[in-house]
C-alpha cells in the first residue's frame, strides 16, 4: 500500500537513476573518436558544440570523462553496499541465531567496529594500498556492515521469540526450514533497504578518498579524483570542469536516496474544531460525526469506515462489536490518531487528550528495555501527574512486575502493564482495542471490570472495541453497545440501566449490559 506521492517520488528516482546509468555506460562508447583522449589544442575550453560540458586542462571531454567517472564509482559504491550486506545479516543472524556468548562477542565486535569513524578507518586502510581500487572497496565494506548487524540481529531475535516459529518447531521444523522459510524472508527486506542506502554513502566515501588524493591516482577517473583535478582551474575561471562531475555527484546521491522506503508515517489529525481550549474539551468525552476512512491500495481506495457518528460521554463506557474485517481497529486507529499516510480522513471529531491500548498488548513496548523506564518515558513525555507504582495499582499490576521485561510477563499480566502504559499520558478518552483477547473468562471479567472502575473513578469517556460478547454481557459494564458492520456503524442504543441514567452521580450498577439475544444491539 503505497501512497500517490511516494509512487511518485519513486518513478522518478528510477528514471533519473536509469538515465545516469544510461549515460555511463553508453556515453564513452557512442562518443566520437578521439573524445576520449588527450588534445592539448583543444584544452580549457569552456561549454561550446560541440563538446558541451567543455574540455579540461589537459584536453579530456568533460562529458566522456564524468561518463567513465560515474562507472568507477557506482561500481565501488555497489560493491560496498553488497558487501557490507552480506557481512551485516551474516553477523546479525548468528547472533540471534546462537545467543549466549555468541551473540556477545560477535555484539562487542560490532560495537568495537562501528566506535572508530568510518572515513578515520577507512582512511587508515587505503593509506596503505594507495590506488587501489580494491583496497577501497574492502576498507568501504569493513566499515559500513554495523548498523545492518544490529537491525538484522533485533529482527531475527523477533522473528525466532515469535508464535508461528514455536508451532513450527512443534510441528518437527529443522533449524535450516526455519531460517529459508521464516528468518530469511524476514530480514531480506532489510538487505535491500541497506544496500540502497548504502550506495550514495559509499559514493561521497569514495569521492572523499580521491578528493584528499589517498583513494585512486589522479590518472584514474571516478568523480573525486575530477573534483579534485579540476578545483585548481576554478580561480582561473575554469567553472565547467568541476561543476559536471560535481552536478552527476550529487544527482546521483539524490537520485539512490530518494528510493528509500516511506517512513511509518503516523497520521496525527485531530479532525473538527481545534480553536475548542483544552480546559474546555477536557470533560466533553469523545464525539465523533460522519467520520470516513478511504484506504489507498494498488487495486483502488477501499472504504474503511463510512461516515461512523459516536459519542462517548465522561465516565461513560461505549462497547463496539461487529464481525472480523468490520472495521472496528480501523476505528480505533483513526480516533487514535495511529491511521497509515496511505489513509484518507474525513469528519469531525471532538475529545480531550487520548490514550490507546492496542489488541497486541506486545506491541505498546519495546522488547529490549525493562518496563518501569518505558512508561517512565511517557510519564514525562506528557507531564503527567502521575508516578509509575501509581499507575500499576490503577491496572492492578503489581508493582515488581514493572521492573521485568515484556517477554518475562504473562499474557494477562503484559495486558495489564499495556494499560497502564495507555493511562500513563493522563488521557481524558481511552480507546481499548480488543482487551480481552487471548484471557480466560475470569481474567476476562477483570480486565473489564477495571475499565470500569476507570471510567467511573476518573470521569474517563472509554471506547471498548471487542469481540467477547460473553465477557460483555457477564459484566455488564457497558453503558451503551453500538454494532459495526462493512464500516457502518448501528445507531446507538441502550446497553442496560446505565443508558437511562444521567451524566451525574448515583448511577445504579448496570443489570446484564448485553443479553442473549443481542436485543440491545441496533443493527443497520
């Protein structure tokens, strides 16, 4: 799924690209005869037809010799990007792979290279093999692998800690199944955002290392060692010998860098009237009108979400039920403010400050950090009044368990640590995506039941989208339970006593909120 302008910004990258290549390779060979060789007769003379990037000081068309440049230096910056791959994801994958103290010394070795700068080391190495091509290319590729190691390394680590490999394995899978079928289609992605980005770093690698005359001789073309040629004519008016090779430099540079992948770019809208001040809205809950979601995909926009209209009051909890594939977690993520830039976002919608908790309670963490500095982070973040062990008494988390990692807790233990991390904003509306997924019925009931006591202690508006209509009906803590159904949602409708009740104090606890059959759902 690939938005409009990044298709764009891609077309035209490999255009430019292909031209550059293009004119590389053909260029010296369709020249005519003799431009690319010496003419004092014809030296230092400026752009004119028909040599139309002019000639140098010792009489070379410039644009024959920027040709040749260009094929020596992609060649290098290929070479090292390929090569710093192939060391990057052998040395990430075996770390993960092995562990233990194969993963630590080859991670100590990998700190230990990337602690010296690259041009410093690189500089070192060439110093001794001075114009040679290979000598620069191998210096290049030593240089370049850490960060991909590092990547692949986390990567492979998730991959192998994931379910599907665990049934895999159960299931009789070698070790060399594993990694054709699972790891490799993991981190091949990474290999080639890697050399891609590589390739314009080791350009400007290797024109630096020709400019400070240590990478090839002067008599060999590749744009550094033009650049540097040509730099002396410039006081003397000799414009065009360096701004060629100069100009192909950095077209080239733009063009490789530009074919990086799109971010995960978060789309953070706030929709409707934002002039409202945040005192204001703070006790308004959520409110959202004709809300549209179009997403963009190859095939064509698909519709999401069809002008959905919900409203959630302060201390009020709204349950959103609806088959798989409704749209209920597009939902979540548009309120959220966690849609994809591939998305489109029409409506209006009111709220004060919003917290979320995702269906995968894994995923709200990072698996390489304890949990107390996490929602540290976030405690700070947003100036919450709040302290971390306050936070694990409102989840019913207890207070050691903070101080483990993600992968040391329990499903329902994790689920409750992910929502502490939603509450830890000091949000006025949550939205909870399927939080019950994965927990028995008594650990259903509890997770619940704590949404409850949330919405009522802190006067909080929550949005409960769920699929457990027995945890919802057994509980009854929603006050109102709205279907979705091919992105449209039902009108609401009263869930139990709690609909009747007013906004004020003194509600009386809810009887069943959901009964069989699901009367008090409104269908389309």
């Amino acid at each position: 799924m690939t938005p409009p302008t990044v298709q764009v910004r891609v077309a035209f990258a490999l255009t430019a690209l292909s031209a550059l290549a293009g004119y590389a390779v053909l260029w010296p060979a369709l020249a005519p005869a003799g431009w690319a060789g010496s003419d004092y007769l014809r030296a230092r003379s400026g752009p004119s037809w028909p040599h139309l990037m002019g000639t140098d000081h010792l009489g070379y068309d410039v644009s024959v010799r920027v040709a040749e440049a260009l094929q020596v230096s992609l060649a290098v910056a290929v070479a090292t990007a390929v090569g710093a791959a192939v060391i990057g994801l052998l040395v990430g994958a075996t770390a993960a792979a092995c562990g233990g103290r194969v993963d630590a010394a080859l991670m100590r070795a990998t700190d230990a290279v990337a602690a010296v700068p690259h041009l410093l080391a690189t500089i070192v190495v060439v110093a001794m093999f001075r114009g040679s091509l290979t000598a620069i290319v191998i210096a290049l590729t030593l240089t370049h692998w850490t960060t991909l190691a590092r990547v692949v390394r986390a990567e492979t680590q998730t991959v192998m800690a994931s379910g599907y490999i665990a049934a895999s394995r159960t299931a009789g899978a070698s070790r060399a199944q594993l990694v054709r079928h699972h790891i490799v289609p993991a981190v091949a992605p990474q290999a080639g955002i890697a050399i891609v980005m590589m390739v314009p770093h080791a350009i400007w690698h290797e024109s630096t290392l020709s400019f400070l005359g240590i990478g090839l001789a002067p008599e060999q073309a590749s744009l550094g060692t033009l650049i540097d040629s040509a730099s002396a004519g410039l006081l003397e008016g000799q414009w065009w010998a360096l701004a060629a090779p100069s100009a192909v430099l950095v077209a080239a540079t733009a063009a490789l860098a530009a074919l990086r992948p799109a971010g995960t770019r978060l789309a953070r809208r706030r929709l409707g009237d934002r002039a409202l001040p945040a005192s204001r809205r703070a006790g308004e809950g959520l409110q959202v009108r004709d809300l549209t979601v179009d997403i963009h995909t190859a095939a064509g926009p698909v519709r999401a979400l069809d002008g959905a209209t919900l409203r959630v009051a302060s201390g009020k909890i709204v349950a959103v039920t609806g088959p798989s594939g409704a749209g209920k977690s597009t939902l979540a993520h548009a309120l959220a403010g966690l849609l994809p830039a591939a998305a489109t976002l029409t409506g209006h919608m009111d709220s004060g400050p919003v917290g979320y908790m995702p269906q995968n309670p894994a995923s709200a963490f990072t698996p390489t950090r304890h949990l107390r500095s996490q929602l540290a982070e976030i405690i700070d973040a947003h100036s919450a009044p709040t302290t971390v062990d306050q936070l694990c008494h409102q989840a019913g988390l207890p207070p050691h368990l903070i101080d483990r990692f993600p992968h040391e807790l329990s499903g329902g233990q994790l689920q409750r640590a992910a929502f502490a991390a939603a509450l830890a904003s000091g949000p006025r509306v949550l939205i909870v995506d399927e939080p019950t997924s994965g927990l028995n019925p008594e650990r259903a009931a509890d997770v619940m039941h704590l949404l409850r006591a949330v919405a009522d202690s802190q006067a909080m508006a929550v949005l409960l989208i769920t699929h457990d209509l027995t945890a919802l009906a057994a509980t009854g803590v929603a006050d109102r339970v709205v279907e979705l159904h091919d992105g449209r949602l039902s009108d609401e409708s009263a869930a139990g006593p709690r609909a009747a009740c007013p906004d004020d104090e003194g509600c009386p606890a809810p009887a069943a909120a959901v009964a069989e059959p699901m009367a008090a759902v409104v269908r389309a």
